[in-house]
C-alpha cells in the first residue's frame, strides 16, 4: 500500500501484542529492485540491509514488525 507519509514509499499493517501497528519503509527519492536493478545492485542492498539490527541487538532482516523485513520484501 502507498504511503501517506512523506518521504516513504509504503506502509503495512502488522498485529504485535495484540494491536495493530502500522509500519512505514522505503525511501520514496530512492529506486527499488522491481523497477530493472541489476543482480549486482540487488546482491549489494540484501547484504547491507542484512546486518541491521534493532535496539536489542537482534537482526530485523526476519522481524515482521520492522520496516527493513518489508522493505527487502516489497521493493526488493
């Protein structure tokens, strides 16, 4: 779904604790995987985008309720 935030490209709605919280990602200035980037590009951003961690030191690549699992989900 598009985002009504500005700067962002989409947004999600996900269930954590029992109520509902909506997620904004994506850098909307930027390009994404489905619009024609390369392998190489593609390869590069999972890399990059796989080492982020959240405030516990846990990765968020697998965490549904960060904006990074839906940005390598959505765009890429």
């Amino acid at each position: 779904m598009k985002s009504t935030r500005k700067g962002k490209k989409g947004m999600v709605y996900v269930m954590k604790g029992g109520s509902k919280r909506l997620i904004h990602f994506g850098d909307s200035s930027m390009g994404d995987g489905k619009s024609g980037a390369s392998k190489a590009r593609q390869k590069s951003y999972m890399a990059r985008s796989g080492g982020i961690k959240n405030k516990e030191g846990k990765l968020t690549k697998n965490d549904k309720n960060s904006a990074n699992y839906w940005s390598r989900k959505v765009n890429w």
